[in-house]
C-alpha cells in the first residue's frame, strides 16, 4: 500500500473573529491557491488514490475536496473523526487494515501534532521521531503489511514550496 498524508493547507488563524471555533476555520485565499496548484502537480505526477479520507474540520475537509476535485474523485471522499486533531490513531489504523486493506493507494487528510505523530508511528514505531509536515506538505509512505507500528518506509516528504515553487 502506498499511503499519501497531506496536512491541510493554510487557514484563517486561531481567535480570528467570527471563527472562534476551531472546527469551522477554513482556508484562506492563499491556501485554497496553493493546494489547487498542489494538487495539479498530482496529475503531473500520474498520482491518484483509491479513497481520500479527511478529518471532517473545515480546513481539512476543503484541502480534501480541492484534491478530490482536481483529480475528478469526489465518490471517493471519506469524512472520518479518527483524523481529527484529538482522534485516536487505533481507530484509523483498523479502519484502515479492515476497510481499506485492498486499496493501492490512499491519501490521509488532516493536522498537525496528529499527522507527524502517525508518521513516526508507521516508521518507527513510536511517535518520538522529529517530522514536521508545514501547511499544504504531503508524505509517502510504503506499506507492504499495515500493522500499529513501524511498519512503513518513507519514501518522500515534501514541502508546498519545493512542489510548486511558491512562497
């Protein structure tokens, strides 16, 4: 299995008024351009997924459907609160070894701590590795058996920056 996280892009900051809860924050303008440019370099790249699962927070859930939309796989969009900043990294991996085990190909949408925190999980087996994953970054991950703990190999961590080339 190749399994893809992409962290949501960038959004309106925490405490801007009128988005005092954290759930509802979205993209802002700049975020929504990057990740429609990131997820062109996608097509560029002959990448596209079985399913998409993302958190359901209104940021991730826009980076989500900007993905979803650009790569014309809207049937294969997933909510799931298992990526939510406070869900419960178990919960995703069964869903993922259950529900998922016969996809090639799938892409996590969701936040930080969270998204470093599994990727550490997946390779090392604890969640102590030094990963940062910025606003709009997508990592590759191989999976040969999905398993709660290293058992993943990186096969790529990028930055928004070096996949379009934009500050």
């Amino acid at each position: 299995m190749e399994l893809f996280i992409l962290r949501h892009g960038i959004a309106v900051e925490r405490g801007t008024p009128g988005y005092e809860d954290d759930r509802i924050r979205p993209l802002t303008k700049k975020g929504k351009e990057k990740l429609y440019d990131i997820a062109r370099m996608l097509i560029g790249f002959n990448i596209s997924f079985d399913v998409i699962l993302s958190s359901p927070l209104e940021r991730a859930r826009q980076t989500a459907d900007i993905v979803s939309e650009i790569l014309d796989l809207d049937e294969h969009l997933r909510f799931v609160d298992a990526l939510t900043p406070g869900g419960d990294e178990d919960e995703l991996l069964d869903l993922l070894r259950e529900e998922y085990a016969s996809a090639k190909r799938i892409l996590l949408v969701g936040h930080e701590p969270y998204l470093s925190r599994l990727i550490s999980r997946l390779l090392g087996g604890e969640a102590d590795l030094e990963i940062t994953l910025k606003k709009g970054g997508l990592c590759k991950l191989d999976i040969d058996l999905m398993r709660y703990d290293g058992c993943a190999s990186l096969e790529w961590l990028l930055t928004p920056k070096w996949m379009i080339g934009k500050n």
